[in-house]
C-alpha cells in the first residue's frame, strides 16, 4: 500500500515529526521521542518504524493542554 492510500484510508495525510514540530511550535523531541510522546500523551502514529501525526488531532491535543493547565491555575 502506498503512501497516498494510506491518506486517502485515514481520512486525512500524516506529517512527520519535522513537520508537526514546525507547524506547531512543538520541540522536536518531545514528538521523536517515545518516553516523552508518551509522558505528554500526544496522539501519533506508527507506520513501521515511522512516526506520524495527524494535524487536527495534534491540534486538538494542544487545546485539551492549554485547557488543562488554565483550569489548574485557577484553583
């Protein structure tokens, strides 16, 4: 399967750590690292030993983050 049915079959293209790093103002290792992709909880993928995202779940997850630590300075 190639890369362009892999989109078309999720709904939407997968970036790369570079890219999302860019695009989000993200530090790259926290997306290139898996203790801290999985300590922070973002949301990604692995095709082989790739790693992917998709953008609007990346920026859904940057929501949910900056919601959370608003609500916890409130208290």
């Amino acid at each position: 399967m190639n890369t362009s049915n892999l989109n078309h079959l999720l709904g939407e293209q997968l970036i790369d750590v570079r890219q999302a790093a860019l695009m989000f103002n993200l530090p790259s290792y926290w997306l290139s690292q898996a203790k801290e992709r999985q300590a922070r909880r973002i949301p990604h993928y692995r095709v082989g030993k790739l790693v992917r995202f998709k953008p609007n779940e990346l920026e859904a997850w940057i929501a949910g983050q900056q919601t959370t630590h608003e609500g916890a300075a409130d208290a």
